[in-house]
C-alpha cells in the first residue's frame, strides 16, 4: 500500500497561540491525524486552554506549554520540554499574534497619524520578534535534526492594505475606528522572513512557508459582513476550520518541494 503523503502520525508538532481561535482548530486537525502536538500559549491562559482541550484529551500526545514567544529563555524551555518528551520538533506553525493589543487605548483605533508608538512596539515584539526567536530556537533545533516544516501564518492584510472604507460606516456613526497599521506591517515582515529562513535552510532540509489567511466568521456585526462579504469571490468570511488542510499539507510530505511560498487562502480575497 502506498503511504499516505499527508500522514502526520507521530510528528511532533508545536503550534504558538494553540489556545486561540484558529490555533486550537490548528492543534486539534493534527493530533486527529496522529501528530504529537505541543500547544504553546501564555501562562495566564493555562486553566482556559485546559477546559477549552479538556483535561484528558490525547493525554499521550497533547501537551499544554506555558510560554512566551518574545522571550527567547521561554522558547528554548518550551522546545526543550518538547525534545525532552518526544524529541526534536518536525514541525512548527507560528500563529501567536496580537491584531490590536489588550487593554488598549482609543487611540489604537485612530488616525495613523497618532496611532501610538507603544502599540506599535508590542505588535511587532509578538508578531515579528516572536516568530523570529521561535524560528532561531525551534528552526535551529530542526536543522541541527536534518528536517523540519515551519509554518508562519500570515494575514490578507500583510498583502494587501486594509481597506479603511470597510469602517466608514461606524464613522459615520460617530466612532472613530480605523484598523490599524502595525498588525498589516508586522504580517508582511514574515513573507521575507519565510524567504530568508527557506534560503538559509533549504540545504539542511527545513522548509518555511508563509500561509496568508482572510478574515474568519466570529460573529462580526451584520453591518460590517454587508460590507466584507461583497469583496470575498466566494461570497463569505472564512469558516474557522477552512484554514485545516492547508496547515496539514504544509507540514506533510505532501508539500516536501515547496519552501520559500506564500500559499493564500482568502476565498479570492486578493484576486479582485
Ligand atoms: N482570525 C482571523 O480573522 C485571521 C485572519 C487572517 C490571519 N489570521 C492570523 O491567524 C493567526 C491566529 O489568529 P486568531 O484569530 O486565531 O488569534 P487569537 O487572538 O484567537 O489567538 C492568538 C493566540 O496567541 C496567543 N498569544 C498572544 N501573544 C502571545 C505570546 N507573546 N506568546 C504566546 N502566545 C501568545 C494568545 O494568548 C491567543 O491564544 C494569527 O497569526 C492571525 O494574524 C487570523
């Protein structure tokens, strides 16, 4: 019988912001196709992402680490317990990422001109630095292994620029809401760095791929889904689990000639 090429079984995967809304459809896609997977989230997250994966599930191949991802100190315990229980990672999707950051001001959600720079500063530390220190340490260990798959998920909006006419209508009504700028560059920093690391490691058999994502279904207001649903070709936001297969691919044989890509799934989002 001929191998599955999509086969994950006893690949041990990490996946960053696993408690998340797309990482927890990310964790539980590959441990259903037999993978090892490691769900790396913030410590203050540990009892959430327990009820939310249940406590008994997959014990032997699930496991919940407590990290940081813009603490290098944090990413090198984390991919040592992981090393430690099942060895050297195959496979890493970076999907941790702060859209606009907790707790933040008005003024995240203004006007470019003073869009603030402390905001600035914490998107890029998660969404660039984050992913840049989990390439170093989990990408450095898949090198030294001889094989590995890293995953950076990226977003339409690192593509192409949001467009602030989706928000008029809540300007309209006297909000002051323009999406803001950091999360669009923080998302296009990682096509060049998928591109560099697939460079540097393409002779040691590491392949990076950036998936680029469109917006997902959870529960945005009718008025802004009249509005995003007319620029999507396929005539709706993303379900959360359309993003599964491609995730599974790039981290199976199945994709063992693509690196340096940007592989997008955006219901045509970017083709109009
Ligand atoms: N949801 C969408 O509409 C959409 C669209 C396109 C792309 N994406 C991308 O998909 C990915 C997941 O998005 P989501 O909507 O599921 O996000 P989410 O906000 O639901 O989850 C993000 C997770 O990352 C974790 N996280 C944040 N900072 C961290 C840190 N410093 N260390 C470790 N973990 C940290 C959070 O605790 C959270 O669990 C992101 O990269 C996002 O840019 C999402």
């Amino acid at each position: 019988m001929t191998k599955d090429m999509f086969d994950l079984s006893d690949r041990v995967i990490a996946v960053t912001g696993g408690l998340g809304q797309l990482g927890y459809q990310f964790a539980s896609t590959l441990l259903a196709r037999g993978a090892r997977v490691a769900v790396l989230d913030l410590s203050d997250q540990e009892d959430a992402i327990r009820r939310r994966y249940g406590a008994d599930r997959d014990k032997d191949r699930l496991d919940f680490i407590a990290c940081d991802i813009t603490s290098r100190a944090s990413m090198e315990e984390a991919c040592a317990k992981i090393t430690k229980r099942w060895g050297v990672p195959h496979g890493l999707v970076n999907n941790a990422a702060l859209d606009s950051p907790p707790g933040s001001s008005a003024a995240e959600n203004g006007p470019f001109e003073t869009y603030p720079e402390a905001s600035w500063d914490k998107v890029m530390d998660v969404n660039v630095k984050g992913v840049f220190l989990a390439c170093q340490v989990f990408g450095g260990a898949m090198a030294e292994a001889g094989r590995g798959s890293i995953v950076n998920v990226s977003s339409i909006y690192g593509m192409v620029s949001p467009d602030q006419g989706l928000y008029q209508y809540r300007r309209d009504r006297g909000e002051v809401f323009f999406k803001p700028v950091a999360y669009s560059a923080s998302k296009s920093a990682l096509f060049n760095l998928t591109r560099y690391l697939a460079v540097y490691w393409g002779s040691r058999n590491v392949r990076v791929n950036t998936a680029t994502f469109a917006g997902v279904f959870n529960n945005q207001d009718n008025e802004f889904l009249a509005r995003y649903t007319p620029k999507v070709p396929l005539g709706r936001m993303a379900d959360e689990k359309d993003y599964n297969g491609a995730i599974v691919f790039l981290l199976s044989d199945a994709s063992a000639y693509m690196t340096g890509s940007n592989m997008v799934i955006d219901g045509g989002f970017t083709s109009m």
